[in-house]
C-alpha cells in the first residue's frame, strides 16, 4: 500500500479547487490527510482525533 503525504493531497485538492482560497484547500488537504490516517471509521475514533490513533 502506497503512502500518501500531505504534499500529494495539497496538490490533489490545488488542482482540484483551483477557484478556492487557499485555507479552504488546507483544511480539505488537511480533512483528507485526517482520513488516509485513521484507523476506522468509527465515530468515536474520529472524535478522538489523531494523538490516539496509535494501535
């Protein structure tokens, strides 16, 4: 399974949202980091957030 990095989304969401200010394409660069990260997708693990994501 590939990696992939912040810097691959960031420009994954550039080009996608090329009309949007840049902050909306960090949060959403952000928001799918956030997803490639988790560990599922249960509620309670993303209301926990990343520091407790560690198995």
């Amino acid at each position: 399974m590939a990696l992939i990095t912040y810097a691959d989304d960031l420009t994954f969401v550039q080009n996608l949202t090329p009309t949007w200010v840049k902050p909306q394409q960090v949060m959403l660069a952000h928001l799918l980091q956030a997803l490639h990260e988790r560990p599922s997708l249960y509620t309670s693990e993303l209301a926990r957030g990343p520091a407790r994501w560690s198995a």
